[in-house]
C-alpha cells in the first residue's frame, strides 16, 4: 500500500472547489496534431512511423518548455515528470499517440495532452503536486499496424517477446516490430532480455484519459465516465473456412461444401452463445468484423469454396472467454462435419480482462461530485494500455470522455468542454489521491 498524505495545497484548493488546468495548451496542440498528421479526411499517425513520431516530438518540445524532466525508454515511450513536494512512488497519466488508418484526431492523444493541460496548470498556479506527476506517451497502443495489443507499455514492462520482435510485421510496410523500434531510436537488445524498465512498486496509480469508443455518454448526456473495469478478449484475425468451389445450378445440396454457408452458420451459433451467456448475467461481445469471399476467385455462379473473417469475442470476465473458447471449438468441429468445410481459424492473439482499482474509482466519483462535475460509472469495451498496468498490479483509473460518432474514424467528435470537465478531474484526484491506493 502507498499512503499519501494530503498537503497544504490539496488541501486549500479543495476547500476552494477548485482544479487548475491549461486548456489553451491543449487546444493549441489538438491544432497542431491535426494540421501535421491529418490529410483532407482522417489522421494517420503510424506506430513506430512518421505520424506518431512528429506526436511525441511535439509533446516533449511542450514538456521542455514546462521544464519537466524527460526520459525515454527501450520501446520508445515517452516520460515527462513534474517533481512533487514527497518522495516515494509517483502518479503517471498516459494514454497513447499512434492512431488507425484514417482515424481520428482524438483517440488516445486526448489522455496524453490531459495529462500536460493538468501539469501545466500546476506550473502556472505555482502549485507543487504531492508527488511526482509523470505525462507518458506510449507507443502503438493501436493493433491494426503489427497486429499485437498494447506493444508499448508491455515494452515497459518487460512483457515483449523476442518472437514478436521478429515475427510480428507492420500491416502497411512489412517492417518487422524489432526493426521499427530501433529505427525509432529504441533498443531491442534490452527489450529481448525480459527486463522490466519501469518498476511497478515505483508508481502509485495509473490514470489513463480517454474518448469513450462507444455511444453511452452520448446518448445518456453525461460528459465523463469512470470505468470500472476494461474487457479483455481473444481474436481470430485471419481465419478462414475452406470448402470446395463447384456450379451454383449444376450441384446438388449434398455435395455441396458451402463456405459461406457454413461460416455463416458458424456467425448464428456463437450469437446464439452470446445471447445465452448474456441472459444469465454473462458480460460479452461477439463481432465478426470482416467476412468476404475471395473476388479474384468467387462469382454469381460459384458456390464459394472459400471464405475470410474475422472473429473479436471480448468480456470481464475471463471465465466467459474461456466458455466462449470452448464454444468456438466445439462448434466449429460441428459445422465441419456437417457442411463438409474446414476452418483455419489461424493465430489467436488475446487480452486480459482488467479491473480498475476500487479506491480510484471511489476516490474519482467523489471528487467529481465535490467538483460539480456530472459523471458515471461504467464498463470499458475495448482495450487499453491501462490493461497492462493493472495487471502488472499498478492501482489503475480510467476516465472517459463523451464523444459522438464512434472512434477509428475520421468524425471523432469530443466537445473541449468535455475534455475540459476530464482534465478538471484527474487534475483534482492528483492533488487529492486515495490516502490509499
């Protein structure tokens, strides 16, 4: 446990209702991060690329100038620490800078310009935190480039493999994870050696701002979440089923080896799974988010004899993605002998399943009620660098922020007022934490 004592000036601007927060800083930035590495329709900010590195120089020119001591590590994350009146282990906010293809402008560089717009405001009310406040920008958060979860703040943590290093390869070039660190500046020598560069025991909590992906603050009209917990989750992404092409008119039922049929058979059974679990009180979500024939291959007058998906099955639960696992299996062996196909439902990548600290999330709710700001508790659907430091055992938060139109998409649209009321709040529980976390 670490045992925060509240300082004098925790205590005044407490009283006083009160979070300082630079949101100029933020503005100026979220500009400037949209006229760099935007086109005419979208951001793209490549991991371990040009997009995401113009990012992080950007935040660390921002970070000298508030005169924050700044380091990097092996993976190539990014640390700016503001010193606090205490010793002992520090607060870290942080949140990502790479985006998808054609994203938006928001998705994860909204926890990272937070987390400046929150030290900022300390500088310039003259206001020493209690302990050291560390922004970090972490590196390719986003799976869509190498097809790996969380790459960055696993480097921190010593949880890369030499496997992955080698063998993962960046979607839009083919360069593998290993050369794309060190061409970065990193340094995967260190990072093959298991090592851990951060030191868990040295961070009190992690706190990670971010757009909500979903439609719940929307359609609610609530401005912030505090999430309980981030799903985890296992993913076929390249699986396939294999069956036999012949003539649509000239072949019987019977000798028939359908792929489309018999993938889709397999997208009613799992909803069917999915229904069930959800009706007992199970938490899941189940997406096929690609499902295509082969058009060098397919036609009006083909039965297909082969088809591609994609399967995402995400929960809190890690019991229900087992079940659901074992569900997959099982009814995959069934369609096959059935439909006469084969599956090749190839490598499977996962998640953990993350609970946000209890005292964080209570610590958040109160402070959002003392501060005036409007705010619920929620689950988290997708997946997060904050995953990795609760499972590491880091006291963990997250707060999110309403945000029409989905994420991974150009029309990301968060309001700065709502980025504001977030900024107001984590800036708050940095002066006031947990007396323990």
């Amino acid at each position: 446990m670490t045992v925060f004592a509240k300082g004098v000036q925790a205590e005044k601007l407490s009283r006083s209702n009160s979070a300082p927060v630079d949101i100029a800083l933020a503005e100026r930035l979220f500009d400037e991060l949209r006229r760099r590495t935007g086109t005419n329709r979208g951001i793209t900010r490549t991991s371990y690329g040009l997009g995401e590195q113009i990012a992080h120089d950007m935040v660390r020119r921002e970070a000298h100038k508030l005169g924050l001591e700044v380091k990097t590590d092996p993976g190539c994350n990014l640390y700016m620490t503001m010193k606090g009146r205490e010793d002992g282990p520090g607060i870290f906010i942080g949140s990502h800078l790479d985006s998808v293809p054609m994203g938006g402008n928001f998705d994860g560089a909204a926890g990272v310009l937070l987390g400046l717009s929150v030290v900022s405001g300390y500088v310039l009310a003259g206001i020493r935190p209690p302990r050291d406040i560390t922004v970090m920008a972490i590196r390719a958060e986003e799976s869509t480039w190498f097809g790996a979860s969380y790459i960055g703040s696993r480097s921190a943590l010593g949880r890369l493999t030499g496997s992955e290093l080698d063998k993962v390869k960046r979607s839009s070039d083919q360069i593998s994870l290993g050369a794309a660190i060190d061409a970065a500046g990193g340094d995967t020598e260190f990072l093959r050696s298991g090592k851990s560069w951060l030191d868990p025991e040295n961070i009190a909590m992690f706190i990670e701002a971010h757009i909500e992906q979903g439609p719940v603050l929307v359609e609610k009209q609530i401005p912030i979440g505090i999430v309980t917990g981030i799903r985890g989750s296992f993913r076929y992404r390249e699986a396939k089923c294999i069956g036999f092409y012949a003539h649509s008119g000239a072949t019987p039922r019977e000798y028939r080896s359908d792929a489309v049929l018999a993938a889709s058979a397999l997208v009613v059974e799992l909803d069917k799974a999915w229904d069930e679990l959800q009706a007992e009180g199970a938490d899941l979500v189940v997406t096929f988010g690609q499902f295509s024939t082969d058009a060098s291959e397919a036609a009006f007058s083909k039965i297909a004899g082969k088809l591609s998906f994609a399967l995402d099955v995400r929960s809190q639960e890690p019991e229900t993605l087992s079940k659901m696992q074992a569900v997959v299996s099982n009814t995959v062996t069934r369609i096959e002998a059935e439909h006469r196909v084969k599956f090749e439902l190839g490598r499977l990548t996962d998640s953990k399943a993350a609970k946000m600290d209890e005292a964080i999330v209570s610590s958040l709710a109160r402070l959002a009620k003392e501060h005036g700001i409007e705010a619920q508790t929620m689950a988290c659907g997708a997946g997060h660098d904050a995953a990795v430091f609760a499972d590491a055992g880091v006291p963990t938060g997250m707060v999110f922020i309403r945000n029409a139109n989905g994420s991974h998409n150009p029309d990301e649209q968060m309001e700065i007022a709502d980025f504001t009321e977030a900024a107001r709040l984590v800036s708050a529980l940095c002066l006031d934490p947990p007396l323990e976390v």
